[in-house]
C-alpha cells in the first residue's frame, strides 16, 4: 500500500499499479530479464475494473522501463474483495488468461500507393508478429515495396507504421525554348572599360546577323513508370511538346535550331521570334530623302526636319532632334529634343524617350521618359510620365498620365499655367471622346436616311426616272453598313467606360518644387495650386486631393 492509496505489485516483481483520487498510475522498474508482458498488465487492469486507459502509454512505459511514474487512466475505487485476491496471488500474475492479439487494420491509401498497419486493441492488445503482419498483407494483396525493417521495428509497438510503398511515376519535363539572346539589356546606357556610362549610347536595340541562332528548342522527355504496392505498373505522363517559336525573317534548321534570315532587330512577343529589318539613314530626314514610312525598325543619323514624317511598324531611334516634323512607331528614342514649331508630333505605341520638348505633341500608350525640360508642350502617355534627369521641369502645357507623373519641378516662378492629370488613360479617354462623336454623327445620319425613305415610301417610284431610282436604292443600302457601325461603336464605348472605370488612382511626384500656377488633376478632382509645395505626393483621399511626403 502507498499510505492510504490501494498498490499492486512493488520493484520486486517489477511494476507497480497506484490507484489514487486523481487516476490510476504506471511505474515499470528496471530489470535485466523480462518478468512479465503487456497482456499481464491488461488482466490486472480488467480485474481492477479499469477498463478505459491508455493503452499505448502502457506499452512504452514497458519498454522504457525507466522507473517514472505513468498517468493511464481516470480514477477508479477497487473493491477490498478484488484488492485481497490480487495480494492472496489468487488472481492477475498467478492466473493470467491468454492474451488475445491486437487486430490488424491494413490501411491502403485511394493512389494504392502506401500501405498502413493500424492496431484495433478493443478485444486484446498482444504485440503481433511479423507473419502475422506479412500474412495481412498477403490477404490484401500487397506484394511490392514492403519495407521488412519497418514491420520488423512496428511489431514492437502499439503504434501505426509504414509497412510498404510504392515506386511514385515520375513525369517527363516538358519542352522549352532556349532564347539565346536576352532583351532585358534594352535601355541599359552602355558601360565602358572604365566603368563609365554612355548616355548617349542607351543600347535600345537588340540586333543580329542573318544566320545567327536565335533560339535552341529542348524536347520534352518521357516520363518512367512507378509501381503501386500491388506490383501494378503506374503510367507516367510524358512531357508536352512546344511549338518553335517561328516567326517573320526567321526560319528553323533541323527539328530545333531556329535563325535569322537576315539582320536586323528582335521582336520576341512570347510565342513567336521576329527580326526586324533595320532602315538606316546616314543623315538627316528632308529634302534628300522625303517622307520616310518602312516596315521595320529605322535607325536616323541626324535630325527629322520640319514638315517631314517618319513612320515605322517598329522602334525608331534618332540620334538628332525632331524639328517641326512628325514621328510614329512601336518605340520612339530621340537622342535630342522635340520642337514643335506648333506642328511636330511624335507618337509610339508603347514608349517615348526624348532629352527636350517644346511646343510639342508627345503620345505614347505606356511610358514618356523626358531627360530635361518639357516646355509648353502636351505630353499623353497611357502609364506613366517621368521627368526627373537634369532640370526635370515641366512648364505650361499639359501632361496626362494614365497612373503617375515623376517630375522635380511642376510650373516655373513666373507662374505660369501648368496642367497635370493622372488616374485617366488619356489614350483611352481620346479614343471614347472620338469613339462616342462618331456614334452620334453616325446615327444623326441614320436618323435622315430612314426620314428621307419613309417620305420616298410615298411617292410610285415607277414613274421616276432611272437615275432617281438608282439614287433611292443606294440610299437604302446605304443605312446598313451605319447600322452595322453604330452596334459596333456602341459596343466599343461600353468597353472603353470600363477600363475608365477601372481606373487606379493615380499620383502626381514632384522631387523639388510645385508652383502656383499649376492645375493638378487627379482621377477628375480639379486642385490649383496657390502656394509652394516642396518634395510632395499629391494623390486622391475620400474625394479630395491630399499632399502627402514624396
């Protein structure tokens, strides 16, 4: 006995049971031989009428057998009748029925690829061999991956193990194309030997030779099988092909090697690898050479004079000014500046790069990057305006940016009138205005052609004159290919008012110095500047436009 609390067993035979007001508790001493197994302790539990307890914690302080004291089970009063018998060795060690075995669960996962051994210890709790085990699973079947050691090392236990797994297929890698060129190096100033940049020579092309490799297509490879525990063999996907990326002046050799055709500059639009022919003018554009309008990329010496155009389906680099004249293409690079003597406009799908303009048009659906000044001028860019190099200084004018403008100075001392406006794509904005006033010139057309009809509907046409009928048929064509225009303008205006709608809110950046002057607009919210604000954020907050730190 422990004091007042019913004890069985003690270090002598090498356990001991205390049943207590807070639970019954474990102690397994340690001895050099095995006096006793887990079936013994189970049969004294049962006739204690302990019935509910840890069954585990049992089995490892057995194997432990490390002399601690061990939690197993809730409190539970033994009758002085049962405590007699146990201490008259009328029960328990000297009259221990057999022990039944734990049931086996095999537990297969749904991909039949690994197999579980569970213990139900409902009806016994005996340690089952390792036939046993190999004998549940032949009963399921599972013939591949089992792991001898591991059934070798559960059956000591009471807890789950691995007892076999499957070789997992494993899949072939897919084809990809190796780009041997890398067109993240565009618009990198070009670094010398001495570590000095070149802002004049901003590597804004990416070219080749005729018969230089392009591109490398890796194939795909095939997958290997697996084998799942019933020795079935698991299909491996095989790797998926890709198409060469072929596109225009370019041509493939073999099954994987993709070339030039001729030199020029590369146009990778993901899918597909394009060279571009390249246009170089030795100089100026003007008298000597007129209008310049190529398919491709062009490269111009000099400087673009005035009331000349120069139009590409690619990017356009000058290494002069623009004077007066008109530029369009994907990318427009002007090593100088833009004057526009009223009349000059340059236009890009995509970005402008100039050192000046003034009194100028400036146009591009993403970005407009401006080293120095932009005076007087009216800069659109779908995205974002940037100057920030030099004087950074952007006096009278306009300038619209779809999500930002990055400036030092907005305006002058002079004060003079500066308009600024983010939050709106200004090339989305042009396009509805324009979009919307052709719908309603088209249907005011339709509405006179129906008019005109229905009083023409009176009249016997018969009695006409050929040519009158003639006139009366086309007017009637006519009203079809308007109708078709208008659902299609209608459609058209529906889409551009969502993206307008969709709209983040933009910001206005100024580095240096706002001054008044200026009329700053954010995502429509008018703010006029009447003081001077230094080194600023200027954004949309509940409606109204706030200055916030740079």
């Amino acid at each position: 006995m422990d004091g007042e609390y019913p004890v069985i067993g003690g270090p002598e035979q090498g356990y001991q049971f205390t049943f207590r007001n807070d639970g019954v508790f474990l102690v397994v001493y340690p001895t050099d031989s095995i006096m006793f197994e887990l079936s013994d302790m189970r049969q004294i539990l049962r006739e204690c009428g302990v019935v509910d307890y840890d069954v585990a914690l049992v089995s490892r302080s057995m194997r432990e057998a490390s002399g601690r004291e061990q939690r197993i089970a809730e409190p539970v009063e033994i009758s002085q009748e049962i405590l007699d018998k146990i201490m008259n060795g009328e029960t328990g060690l000297v009259n221990v029925a057999e022990e039944e075995y734990a049931r086996l669960i095999v537990d297969i996962t749904r991909d039949k690829m690994k197999v579980t051994i569970k213990y139900d210890t409902k009806n016994g709790a005996k340690l089952p061999t390792v036939d046993m085990v190999m004998e549940a699973l032949t009963e399921k079947n599972v013939i591949y991956g089992i792991d001898d050691e591991a059934i070798e090392k559960g059956v000591q236990s009471l807890a789950p193990f691995v007892a076999a797994q499957g070789t997992p297929a494993i899949p072939g890698e897919n084809a990809y194309i190796d780009r041997k060129f890398d067109l993240g190096v565009k618009g990198r100033p070009v670094i010398d030997e001495y570590d000095r940049v070149d802002y004049k020579d901003l590597n804004l092309f990416v070219l080749v030779k005729a018969n230089d490799t392009l591109a490398i297509r890796i194939p795909q490879t095939q997958g290997k099988p697996g084998k799942n525990v019933f020795g079935e063999t698991v299909a491996a996907q095989n790797g998926r092909p890709i198409p060469m990326p072929e596109g225009k002046n370019t041509k493939v050799l073999g099954e994987h090697q993709l070339i030039a055709t001729i030199n020029g500059q590369i146009v990778d639009t993901g899918t597909k690898i394009s060279i571009d022919p390249r246009l170089v003018i030795k100089g100026a554009v003007g008298v000597a050479t007129g209008d310049i309008d190529f398919d491709g990329s062009i490269l111009v010496n000099g400087s673009v004079k005035q009331g000349f155009s120069v139009k590409a389906t690619g990017d356009i680099e000058i290494k002069g000014s623009v004077n007066g004249a008109e530029v369009t293409g994907r990318n427009v690079y002007i090593s100088g500046g833009v004057t526009g003597v009223n009349r000059g406009k340059v236009h890009a799908e995509q970005d402008v790069r100039a050192a000046f303009t003034e009194n100028a048009v400036i146009e591009a659906g993403r970005d407009i990057y401006i080293s120095d000044v932009a005076l007087h001028s009216t800069l659109r860019a779908g995205q974002k305006i940037t100057c920030e190099d030099k004087h950074g200084q952007i006096t009278g004018g306009l300038a619209v940016a779809g999500e930002e403008v990055n400036v030092k100075i907005i305006g002058n001392q002079a004060y003079v009138i500066t308009r600024v406006s983010v939050g709106v794509d200004p090339n989305l904005q042009k396009e509805y205005h324009e979009v919307c006033k052709s719908y309603k010139e088209n249907k005011k057309r339709l509405l006179h052609i129906t008019q005109t009809l229905n009083t023409l509907s009176k009249i016997d046409i018969s009695s006409l004159p050929k040519e009158r009928v003639d006139q009366i048929n086309a007017l009637t064509r006519s009203q079809f290919p308007i109708a078709g225009q208008l659902k299609r303008d209608e459609k058209r205006i529906l889409e551009l008012e969502e993206k307008l709608s969709e709209m983040k809110n933009g910001k206005i950046k100024t580095s240096d110095t706002i001054y008044p002057g200026a009329r700053l607009s954010v995502n429509g919210v008018v703010k006029s500047i009447q003081e001077e604000f230094k080194h600023c954020t200027m954004s949309l907050n509940e409606g109204e436009v706030v200055v916030g730190p740079y």
